[in-house]
C-alpha cells in the first residue's frame, strides 16, 4: 500500500506523554535533557507542518519542522519519525535535520510531545497555525512571518520516504 500524508490525525497511534518519556529514555543516552528542551520546544511551538501518514505495515509516519531558535527566521529542522501501534506505541525509524539528528534529538523530542498533545486532546485534524503577529513576536530582529512552507514534493526529494525501511 502507499503510503500518503495528510493533515487528519485519525490515524495516530495513542501515544501517550508517559511513552514519550519511556521512548526518548530507550533511544537516547541524555534522556532528561532531551526531555526538558524538547517539551520548551513544544510550549514554545516550535512544531510547524505537522503531517501524518497512512497505516502501512502497522507503521504510521509523523513529519513536521521544528524551528532552530526562538528567532524563527532560520531554515527549520525537517524531522520524519514512524510510530509503530503496538501493545504500547514504540518508535520505529526516525530522523532529523539537525547534526545530532543521528540519535534522537531534542527537535524528535519535540516531535513526540507535540503528537502526545494532538492524542491527548483527541483532535481529528492538525489545527491551522496561529496568525503571524509579526513584529510582537518576542521582541526579535525578524519581524516578518517566516515562510516555511514547502510542497511535500519538495520534502519527497529530499527525504524520501522510502528512506525510512532500512
Ligand atoms: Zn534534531
């Protein structure tokens, strides 16, 4: 079956915050600091693009951007994480942009935050982002809405999904 993305989240594993902890615990050695960036990004918003996949093999995959900085105006991190559905939900494959993107990161980290908070309020679909308010955003030199958008056949390109059956 191919797999497609979409903004619905009917397809999301019940991830729950609890296995956001255990899973960051499984896959990286600095658990408590991937833990405590990686939720300050997530209050923070940092999460843009949030796209979820089919069901293919059991294996449902999350992608999104995650900014760099509280400046937002640099390229954003691309991440792509599959959720498996088991008994209890486990992670799979995931990558990230970022140079520590071979383990799983704070922006991953992120990532499993922002998709325990999509589960934890049942929504059905990403909500749209918050309009941009320009030049209040926290008192920063970039005062223009970042464009971050870019076609998932773009993304395709440079990551494919494929990648991910290693
Ligand atoms: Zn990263």
């Amino acid at each position: 079956m191919e797999r497609y993305f979409a903004a619905s989240l009917s397809t999301l594993p019940r991830l729950r915050f609890e296995d956001v902890e255990r899973i960051v615990g499984r896959h990286s050695t600095t658990k408590e600091a991937r833990l405590s960036k990686g939720y300050k990004f997530f209050v923070e918003a940092f999460i843009h693009n949030y796209q979820v996949s089919n069901v293919v093999d059991r294996k449902v995959v999350v992608r999104a951007r995650c900014y760099r900085s509280m400046r937002k105006n640099e390229e954003p991190h691309t991440l792509e994480m599959a959720l498996e559905s088991e008994e209890v939900v486990g992670v799979s494959t995931y990558m990230c942009s970022c140079a520590a993107g071979k383990g799983l990161c704070n922006h991953l980290t992120t990532l499993l935050y922002q998709t325990a908070h999509y589960v934890q309020l049942n929504l059905q679909t990403v909500p749209p982002p918050l309009a941009c308010t320009g030049s209040t955003s926290r008192g920063s030199e970039g005062t223009s809405c970042p464009e971050t958008k870019i076609s998932w056949e773009d993304w395709n390109q440079v990551y494919p999904i494929q990648g991910l059956h290693r």
